[in-house]
C-alpha cells in the first residue's frame, strides 16, 4: 500500500512494516502505524502513522543506547499482544530474570516475536537528544501487534540524553537526524 507521510513523501509499505496500536501511543489517537528503516537514518527506526502523514517518531533500539536496558511487560500488555513465552528455566536448564509473578521480562518471550524500540526526541543540539526508556514500544512482530507500555521501574528514565551518558555515541546523532526521501527506504 502507498502512504503519504511528511517525513518520506509517498512511499510503499509493505504489509509486514503495519502494526496495529491495541492502545493508543500516549498522547497520539492513530492506532495503525509502519514500522520504516531507512539506511540513511539508521540506526533509527521510524513509527509512521499510516493516516496522519506528518506523525512520524524516530525510535531506536534501548540495548544499543544503555547497555543492561531490561524491561518488565505486564502480563495484561503480554496479553494483549498475544505473547508466546519462551521455554521456562526449568525447560531449559537456563536461568533466567523476572521474580515478579505479574510481569515477565522482555527476555523470557522468543527473541524472533518481540521486538522493544524506545521514542527518541531528536534536537538539533546533540546534548539535547533524549529516549524515553520508560515508556517503550513493545512489538509482537508475528501478529503485527503493538503496544506503548510504562515501565513499573524508576531506574528507567523518561528523559535519557544520551550523549550525557555516552559521549561516543556522537554517529548516533549524525545518522538519526538525516532527512531521506522514499528511494531510500528499506522495505
């Protein structure tokens, strides 16, 4: 399908890229959305709204920004999204995280089902990029269902600059604030 968007101009989505909100992204009512990677943007994904051309958000991957980054989904969102579980512990002899009996990490769902992208705020000023690891979008890439949850979690920061927390990480600017028209976009 062709969609206009501000950002890319026209462009083709495939049907893979469309996900469906189970619940609006805070703040924005569109509940149908492509997820584009672009080469000249990357390591930044975009979020574009498949009927309001001008909301687009850049999203990235919370691993690459703050080494750690674990999240706990509550089992309401993991049932909303239709999240299969990997094996248990004790399935596969392997430890792994989560003690809280109505969440489970991100960790414990299949790596090729769930994908986890934090909002970016992108400036012109690179002390002023920021990701919103509190709040990120989780993506059951199977069912093309998405979700925006809030981390029960205060060591996860609504407002993480990262270049106050990771001074090389200065290509991540140059690349995520790159303008690409639609030959560009990675389908």
């Amino acid at each position: 399908m062709k969609i206009q968007t501000l950002r890319f101009g026209e462009i083709e989505v495939q049907p893979a890229q469309v996900f469906e909100m189970v619940r609006p992204l805070i703040g924005f009512p569109d509940t149908s959305f492509a997820l584009i990677s672009d080469e000249g943007t990357a390591p930044v994904q975009w979020l574009q709204s498949l009927t309001t051309p001008h909301l687009c958000l850049p999203l990235a991957d919370p691993l690459a920004i703050m080494p750690g980054f674990d999240i706990e989904i509550p089992r309401e969102e993991c049932s909303m999204l239709e999240l299969e579980r990997a094996p248990t512990e004790q399935e596969t002899g392997e430890q792994v995280t989560g003690d809280n009996p109505n969440h489970s990490t991100a960790q414990l769902f299949h790596p090729s089902t769930v994908l986890i992208r934090a909002i970016v705020v992108l400036d012109p000023e690179p002390r002023n990029i920021r990701v919103n690891l509190k709040a990120p979008v989780v993506f059951n890439v199977v069912n093309q269902k998405a979700i925006q949850i809030v981390a029960d979690n205060p060591d996860l920061p609504v407002k993480y600059y990262i270049f106050a927390q990771n001074p090389e990480q200065e290509g991540f600017r140059l690349q995520a604030t790159g303008h690409r028209k639609k030959d560009r976009i990675r389908t």
